[in-house]
C-alpha cells in the first residue's frame, strides 16, 4: 500500500526566507507525487507534479520539489517566502494500482500548516 | 474555462438525515472523484467514478454512495447522517490515464447538528 508521511505538522518561516517543507513517500513501484495547497476556505490547488520525469520539479509561485528515490523523499522547497505563502500544503502520492482502465486515487498526507511570519 | 464546480457551497443537516452533494467536473474530463477532509485532517478518498461505473471505493460506510451522469456530473449521498459526517466533501475531475493530476472544486462544507 502506498501512503506519505509530511514529517512536521506546523511550519513557521520569516518573510523573505526559505522554506522547507518535508514528504516522506512509501510506494511499491514508482509513484505520482504532487503538492497541493489549501488556503482557508478555498478549494486545493495543485503547485507541482512528479510523474517520472525530471527529478527536480518546478512549480507555479517560486515553489520546487526534488524527487529521490533512494531517501524516499519529495521535499518541498521555496527560496523566499512571501506571506501570501501562508496555508496548508498537502504531499499527495497517486495509487494507480487501486483502480482500472487508467483509474487512481490520491493518498493525501496529513498537511503542513506553512505560517510566514512579517 | 469553469473549473470544477460544486454545490451547494455549505449545508447544515440534522443527525439521521440524508444529503446529496453535486459536482461538474471540467468540460472534457469524464473521471470525477469524491473526498472527504474532516477539520485539521488531509482529505481521504471516497469514490472514483468513470464512464459512469464506479472504479474506486475508500473505507467509507454503505451510508455513502455516489453516481455519474451521462453528462459526467456527479452526485455524492450519505445516508443516516452522523455528526461525524461534517466535513468539507471536495469533487476532483480528471482525464484518466494521463499524468493522474485531479483538479479540485472548492468543496461543499457540511455540517451535521
């Protein structure tokens, strides 16, 4: 079974520095990663994908995430936090083998509250 | 171009009641899925639906249960509403097979009395 682990529940960086924030992945075969993140009272959007492709991935708004398989891990990371930065971001692995006919689900981790602080 | 679009936005149920949730995924996308995300909590899956046949199921009770329309919109229901049940239901659309990236509606927040 596939599932992600984001290491640190609450994140709290200065405006203007950097930010990190930790995924752990467990997959059986080689996963889909994305971030995705939630503003309060607003839907997910997604920041950045991982589908086997380059391993270091660049996102919307600054954000980048580095797939490495032998730590099993999809970090996310931004040079400079802006406080419009201020959400909760979700590590997601897609479980393609749970479904048919190119079917799939996310496994969503537990989040990580990212607080920009002025 | 919409994006995905949900409703209602919000709904206050009594315990022991039912409720239907509805969702259009974008123009194009035929595999619509259901998440719930309870308070403080990252969303769990529900149902996956595609072509109008259920492809995935979560751990979720019988009281929840869900259909897709010849014109891909979707319905989630749930049954004998528990006070557990509040949550915000979210609906993600996709085009199977590639780059399995879903797009997210903005949820409907439910909230059981």
């Amino acid at each position: 079974a596939q599932s992600v682990t984001q290491l640190d529940s609450h994140v709290s960086v200065s405006e203007g520095t950097p930010v990190l924030l930790r995924c752990n992945y467990s997959s059986s075969y080689s996963p889909s990663l994305f971030w995705y993140v939630q503003h309060p009272n607003k839907g997910l959007q997604l920041l950045l994908k991982y589908t086997s492709a380059a391993t270091l991935v660049k996102g919307i708004n600054g954000f980048e995430a580095e797939f490495k398989k032998s730590e099993t891990s999809f970090h996310l990371t931004k040079p400079s936090a802006h406080m419009s930065d201020a959400a909760e971001y979700f590590c997601v692995v897609s479980d393609a083998e749970s479904g048919t006919s190119g079917t799939y689900k996310y496994i969503f981790g537990t989040g990580t509250r990212l607080k920009v602080l002025a | 171009d919409a994006g995905v679009t949900q409703s209602p936005t919000h709904l206050i149920k009594t315990r022991g009641q039912h409720v239907t949730l509805r969702c259009s995924p974008i123009s194009g996308h035929k595999s619509v899925s259901w998440y719930q995300q309870v308070l403080g909590q990252g969303p769990q899956f529900i149902f996956q639906y595609y072509e109008k046949e259920e492809r995935g199921r979560g751990n979720f009770p019988d009281r929840f249960s869900a259909r897709q329309f010849p014109n891909y919109s979707s319905e989630l229901n749930v049954n004998a509403l528990l006070l557990g049940d509040s949550a915000l239901y979210l609906c993600a659309s996709s085009v199977p097979g590639r780059t399995y990236e879903q797009y997210f509606g903005p949820g409907t927040r439910l909230t059981v009395t």
